[in-house]
C-alpha cells in the first residue's frame, strides 16, 4: 500500500467524475476537471467512476483525450468502475479496456491493480 506521500510524489491525482442524481456522467463538469489536470500539469489520473450508470459517447472521447495528454506527459488515466456496469461495456465496446481498471476500491486504482479481468489488447 503507498502512502499519501509517495502518491503525491509521483504526480498522483483524483478526482470523482461529477454524477447527477440518475448517475449520469456531467459531461461539462467532466471537461471542466480535464481542464484543470492539464493546468495542473498531472501526470496520473484517477476518475472514479463507480457511481456512475450512464456514460455518453461524448464521455468516452473525453477520457480518450485525458489519455493522450498523460501519455505525452508519461504518465496514465486510471478509471475505476464496477464489473458489469454500462461504463465498463461502454468502455470494452470502445476497445478501451487495455487502461480501463475494474476495480472496487480507490486502493486498486492506486495501486494499478485490475480488480477483475480485462481483455488483452
């Protein structure tokens, strides 16, 4: 387990995607949060995603986007979400599951360890 000190150390940040009540993604909230992780310089993202049931086309290019701009910075977007959930099919019917952690706790995503099984890319 790391500590809150080597997290920040290595760049690590995290942030809830933001949710309405249905548990659909805000997507302009979700681009607002991307904009600040470019200012902010980060290079390890964690979005937290396990509320969330509903999750549009638009979602996805943003989390593509996010991930482009960490890989250029050589670091990574980690997306905790639940096994089975739509953000999980939605994410594997895009073919994004090679950086998509399926994981139960916030400590997985953390960690980098996939709480269940993802598809070999």
């Amino acid at each position: 387990m790391s500590t809150a000190a080597e997290r920040e150390e290595s760049g690590a940040s995290w942030f809830m995607a933001p949710t309405d009540g249905s548990g659909r993604i805000n997507s302009s909230g979700l681009a607002q949060l991307l904009e600040q992780v470019k200012k902010a310089n980060c290079r390890c993202l964690i979005l937290d995603l396990r509320a969330a049931r509903v999750m549009q086309d638009y979602d996805v290019k943003l989390l593509v986007q996010a991930r482009e701009l960490l890989r250029g910075r050589q670091g990574r977007l980690r997306v905790a979400a639940r096994a089975g959930s739509g953000v999980a099919r939605l994410l594997k019917q895009h073919q994004l599951d090679h950086f998509f952690f399926g994981c139960e706790s916030l400590e997985e995503a953390w960690n980098g360890r996939a709480g269940f099984e993802t598809a070999a890319v």
